[in-house]
C-alpha cells in the first residue's frame, strides 16, 4: 500500500530555521542576518516569530550562488 503522503501529492515538508541552517551548513545568526538585510534564500513567514524554508527553495539558491572562478562575481 503506498505511503499517504504519496498519494496525497502532498508538496515537501517545510524546514525549520535550524534545519535549514544545518541543510547549509550555517549558522541560524546567518540566516536571520540575511533575513533582516534582504538577502539570502527565500523563506516563508508563518506567523510573526516562525519561519520556514522550503528544501527547492535552499537548492535554487545553492544553484545560483555557484562560481566558476574567484573572479567571477556573480550576483548577490
């Protein structure tokens, strides 16, 4: 019998703001610094103290930060 979740087409689960910290190999300060600058992955606001990210969210933004060369300064 398939799992639920499967057969619900559910979307992937959301991650917390340690877990997607750990998923980057971060720091939670890093991802609330750039939180409150405007720069960083994208999340999502659930209320006023909880936040979110979603896993293709952290992979786009993983994406666009690659280099090919030191002097490539890409786009922040």
């Amino acid at each position: 019998m398939p799992a639920i979740a499967s057969t619900l087409n559910l979307p992937a689960p959301l991650l917390t703001e340690v877990e997607a910290a750990t998923y980057l190999n971060l720091t939670r300060r890093a991802l609330q610094a750039w939180r409150y600058q405007g720069r960083g992955p994208k999340y999502v606001k659930i209320s006023a103290r909880a936040v979110r990210y979603r896993v293709e969210d952290l992979q786009h933004w993983v994406e666009t930060r690659l280099r090919t060369s030191t002097s490539d300064p890409g786009h922040e």
